[in-house]
C-alpha cells in the first residue's frame, strides 16, 4: 500500500493522541474504573470473558505498550499484547479447555518424542 508522508504523520499523530488519552484516564482511578472499564468492551467485545483483575491489566498493559511502541515507532508490540489477551479470553469463554489448563497434573507423563521434522 503506497501513503503520503503527511498521512503516515497524520495516523502517527492519531495514534499518539489516543495513547495519551488512554494514559490520562488509566492515570486517574475514578476515570478508569467509571468509563475506560464500561469502554472496552465496544472496542474488544472478547474483554468480557477475563476476570475483572485481567481486564484491569489488559487496559493498562495496553497503554504502557502503547507507549513503548510509539517510541519504537512500531504496532507490532500493541498487536501481539492484544492477540495474547484474546487468547487468553479464549480459553476462559471455553469450560473444557479452561479446566483442562487449569487442573493439576498428576505424575510424569515420560520423555517427548523427538520431532521428525
């Protein structure tokens, strides 16, 4: 996809203007457990299925990687932070797997096959 040096400016700007927004309300705790909290969930609908702690540490992990990423100039961090909460709000939306990751593990299952490939 070809752009314009002002429009990647733009959407850095954009982007820069929605992590200081995120900062400020995530900085202030009434802010943060009145709106962020109710807002995330429009924006990430797989939100609901994390314990009320996780979705506190994803909203504000995704803020300190907003930050970090802005300055690396790179999305690719706020993307894999987002894909690994999604994943984990996958395995709590299913009983068997969340069961499955969560029981105890009883004795040793032995040594691992070696790959073929």
């Amino acid at each position: 996809m070809l752009t314009t040096v002002a429009r990647a400016t733009q959407d850095g700007e954009l982007v820069d203007v929605a992590t200081r927004l995120l900062r400020a309300v995530m900085s202030n705790p009434v802010l943060r457990s009145q709106h962020l909290l109710e807002i995330l969930p429009q924006v990430f609908p797989w939100i609901r299925f994390l314990t009320d702690d996780d979705r506190l540490d994803f909203a504000q992990e995704l803020v300190d990687v907003m930050d970090a990423s802005e300055e690396l100039g790179s999305p690719a961090p706020v993307l894999l932070l987002i894909t690994q909460w999604r994943h984990t709000a996958e395995i709590y939306a299913d009983p068997e797997l969340l069961a499955a990751l969560t029981s105890e593990v009883a004795g040793d299952f032995g040594a691992v096959p070696k790959p073929l490939a």
